[in-house]
C-alpha cells in the first residue's frame, strides 16, 4: 500500500480542472517555474489504484499546469493532495515515478482514472506531482541567446562591480569563513551523534506493495513481538517503521492490512494490527493465524 501512496499526489495535478478551487501560494525565493496565489490551498483526497517507478526521463510542460504537494496516509491507500504553484513551459523536469488514481463521482461527474508522474528538476529547484497529459517527453526548448548589446552591457556591469570590492570586504569574508569552519565542524559532530541515535530506534525500508486485508485474528507462539509505527514519504515509495512497543500479553491481535519492504536482499512482510490498545506494523513471520 505505501509505495501506492508515495505516488498518488501526482494525480493532483490532473483533478484540479475538476473543480479543486483556490491552491495554496508557491514559495516565490524558489523558482521562476513557480506562479503564486495569496489563497489558501484546498485539499483533495484520491484513492490509488497503483504505482511504479520510472526511469528518469526529461519532459516539460506543454502549457502551463498544476504542480502540486502530496500527503500520504499512513495505514490506507489513500493521498491528500493541494496545488503548490505551476510548471512553465520552460523548465526542464525529470520524472521518476508514476500513480494511477482514481477521483471521486459527483452529482454532475463520474468517477475517474488519472496517472500522474513525480517530477523534479535538476537542480531540486522545482518538484511536485503533475497529470501527465500536461507533459511533453525531452527537455524544454532553451531561450534566445542573448543579443550582443545586452552582453557587453552585463559584462561592464561585472567589472565595475569587482572593482567596486574594498580591502575590508576581503576581510570580513575571510573572518566569516573561518568563522562558518567551525560551526561545520559542530554542526558535523553533532549530527553524527544524532544520527547514530535516530538509527537504533527507526529504520527506512523501500516499499514494495501494500493492500487492505479481511479482518483476520492473530496470536504469538513465543515471545511478545514489537509493533511499529509507520511514515510514509510523500515524494517517493519508502516507510520508516519506529518502534513503539510490544504486543500486550496473551491478547488476540486483528490484521487490517499488509505491507511488502525491502530489507538488504530479502522481501518481509509486515501486518498491520490492533490489540487492545496497541496499535502498529508487527513482522508477519512472528504472529500465526488464530485466537489465543
């Protein structure tokens, strides 16, 4: 289910002709690819149907489209999308992955399919979902060079500018960048440490399939096993599993659905399950079918 919901968001990119409204405003110090409004973004929730990855293939926008953000539930195939600006014609994206969604009926329209793409430029400026009938294949066509007036000027421009930098703006950079040295180094140090923390207690797996199950009974043979709490990504088909605590003793747990992850070579099979009031992603290979 979880590499499902990495990819639905794109399929916000094609429901929003559908009648999504007002979307929330782009971030205008990122990219010129983007195009701000001042409302607030409206969120829409879609239903995936399936998911795959890409290889990466240059495409660009026919005409100006919906570039939009994603939010994934954890534990249903299911994706919150709202529209974070558009992607012009002019800029280049890379696409990697790809959703089959499917919208919901209204009283003047049916329900329908849609596949969306995630897409990212190459300088990880610009990246979102988008439908893909809004995409061209190949990269966009690149601007005029410019003309030989505006070059000279630009270059006169530059020289002046250097000429313009003081003895005591040396200075300053080279105390500045002494000074940036160390904070690397303790910035460095301490994410070290951070990360050897954050390691023993959450793991990061590629997700590979997720689907809804039957409400089915479990119990344990041996010892109590751990549950986890699961996060999906928004942009890619990956769940990091925390640990939250082991199963209450001698108590029958309820399977609602399941996931497939990667882990080094091997494929595992996780359940999601509710026992009393522990609720989380428990190893497969540690629970059998049945009550206590």
């Amino acid at each position: 289910m979880m590499k499902k919901v990495a990819m639905v968001a794109a399929a916000a990119a094609m429901v929003l002709p559908l009648g999504l409204g007002a979307i929330a405003p782009v971030n205008t110090g990122v990219t010129t690819a983007y195009a701000a409004t001042k409302k607030a973004a409206k969120k829409t929730t879609l239903t995936l149907l399936s998911s795959k990855t890409l290889k990466k293939t240059a495409y660009h926008a026919k005409r100006q489209a919906a570039l939009n953000n994603a939010l994934f539930a954890a534990d249903k195939a299911t994706v919150t999308i709202s529209k974070k600006g558009v992607l012009t014609p002019k800029t280049t994206v890379y696409a990697t992955k790809k959703i089959v969604v499917k919208t919901r009926a209204t009283k003047t329209t049916k329900a329908k399919t849609l596949t969306c793409v995630y897409v990212k430029s190459a300088n990880g400026k610009v990246k979102g979902w988008i439908a893909l009938d809004q995409l061209t294949k190949g990269k966009a066509v690149a601007a005029k060079k410019t003309t030989k007036k505006a070059s000279a000027k630009k270059a006169t421009a530059k020289k002046t500018n250097a000429k313009k930098t003081t003895k005591k703006a040396t200075t300053k950079k080279a105390v500045t960048k002494k000074t940036a040295k160390k904070d690397t180094v303790a910035a460095t140090a301490a994410a070290k440490v951070a990360k050897k923390t954050t390691k023993k207690a959450t793991k990061t797996y590629q997700l590979v399939s997720a689907k809804k199950l039957k409400k089915t009974a479990y119990h344990y043979t041996t010892k109590r096993p751990a549950y986890f709490t699961g996060k999906f990504a928004a942009d890619r088909s990956v769940v990091t599993l925390s640990k939250k605590g082991v199963l209450p003793a001698k108590k029958t747990a309820y399977a609602t659905k399941a996931i497939t992850v990667k882990q080094g070579k091997k494929t595992v099979k996780y359940l999601y399950v509710t026992s009393k009031k522990a609720k989380g992603f428990v190893l497969a290979s540690t629970l059998t079918a049945g009550k206590f």
